[in-house]
C-alpha cells in the first residue's frame, strides 16, 4: 500500500488527487545501502590523483577504471570545448551501487557551483519524484551523459555527448542499475541515438548494444515545473520504473 509519507512525497509533485495503481514492492532494503556523498572534482589534479593514476597523457583504458580513477580521468578531460569554460567538473551524486540510475542530460551552472547534478529547484522537484518512488535521493545514482556544463545552460551537441560516451558507459558499468531512468527528450535521444518524440519513447522499455539494461524515459524535472499538467505522465513513467525494479528483484531471490 502507499504510504502516507509517499503520498506526501506526491504532494511535493504537485499531483494534488492521488489515485493508486497496483502496489510495487520497493526493490531495496535501504538499511543495507551505505549512501555516497556528491562527488566534485576540481578539474587540476591533485597529488592524491597522481598516485592513482601516475601515468600522464590522455589515454587511458577507461574501461579498465575504477572509481577514484574514473573520478580523476573525468577531472582531466580535454575530449571537447566544454573543458575550456569550466570550473568543476559534475561526476554524478548518490549511492554508487544503486538498482536505479537517473540520467540527465549536462549539469547547469548552478551544478557545478553545488558540484552535484540537478540542485535548485528542479532537483527539488527530482528528489520528490524519488522519494514518490519509495527511495531517498541518497539511495539512487545521479549523473549526466556529459560531466562538464553547457553554454547558458543550452543542450548538449551531438559530438560533446559522444566526447563523454565511454565516460558514460563505464559509469554505468560500475553503478551496475538494474533500471535506468533518463530524463527529458535530449538526453532520451542523444542516449538512446533516438529521433523520436516523448509520446513515442515514453511508456516502454529501451535497451541498447553496449548495455543490458532497461532504459526508462520520463519528462526533464524543469519541463515539468513548466508544465505540471504533464506530471501525471511521469508519475505513469516512474510507475514504470518502479514495477521494472520489483521483477528485477523478485527474479534475484
């Protein structure tokens, strides 16, 4: 049953009338989950960096990386002009093995002053959305297909998001999510290699080569304070998401 707090949580959403659908059983025992602190890393490295990764150049088998390293090869990138203007560079926020993986599409200016992917007001609205789904924001990972922000908070061009894609792979290779929730059109199309529409991808399950997982997509937090009409909609979506994890965790028992 919903509880009360999530009806709360609802609230915060801004869907005012609650009609429940078939209850999901929530896939993590959260007092098992250690939850990790934002993760912000000043672009020059630093001498701990230096003993991870002492090698100098910029190539590196990104799939062979691990946590610290893959923190310090993000810190070092050069791979496209967002390098240039940047002050920090955004890795990502939460629990480092989570079962849900929530990806946007590059971190704002504000971002990177916090050093944690969607702060302000739309990540106000993105951790009601989590805390509607029974988690704690701590308890899912959030990153962006690329690390470093835009220009005037605009979207990410194709070539910058495939600057960043092995950064994004072996992310996710080291979360290992059994879902994974990606918010707004762009990062949807430039994740997926999609043209569709929203009204086309949403409502189902995606997967792609070099993953074998579930791929969900839902309304970007700052389109919905836009448009809170389409709330409804990501409700149905993060519904989605929800039931993709019971099965999950209902088949690992």
């Amino acid at each position: 049953m919903m509880s009360a707090q999530q009806q709360a949580y609802l609230k915060a959403m801004g869907i005012d009338v609650w009609v429940e659908r078939d209850p999901v059983a929530l896939v993590e025992d959260s007092s098992r989950i250690e939850p990790e602190q934002p993760v912000s890393v000043e672009p020059a490295a630093t001498e701990t960096v230096a003993q991870v990764i002492p090698e100098a150049g910029p190539v590196r088998n990104i799939e062979a990386l691990n946590w610290p390293e893959f923190q310090s090869a993000v810190a070092e990138c050069q791979l496209c002009d967002l390098a240039a203007n940047r002050t920090k560079v955004v890795v990502g926020a939460g629990n480092q093995s989570a079962s849900l993986m929530i990806l946007g599409d590059a971190p704002t200016r504000q971002d990177e002053q916090q050093g944690m992917p969607f702060s302000g007001e739309a990540g106000n609205l993105l951790t009601a959305m989590i805390k509607a789904m029974g988690y704690q924001r701590n308890e899912v990972y959030i990153s962006n297909l690329v690390k470093c922000r835009t220009a005037e908070n605009q979207e990410p061009a194709t070539d910058e998001v495939e600057a960043c894609k092995a950064y994004i792979t072996r992310q996710i290779q080291l979360v290992q999510p059994k879902v994974i929730l990606v918010l707004g059109s762009v990062t949807a199309q430039r994740f997926l290699k999609s043209k569709s529409t929203m009204a086309r991808l949403r409502g189902q399950l995606h997967y792609i080569d070099e993953l074998a997982v579930p791929v969900i997509v839902t309304y970007e937090p700052g389109y919905l304070l836009r448009s809170p009409s389409e709330k409804r909609k990501a409700w149905e979506d993060l519904q989605l998401a929800m039931k993709e994890l019971s099965t999950v965790n209902i088949s690992l028992k």
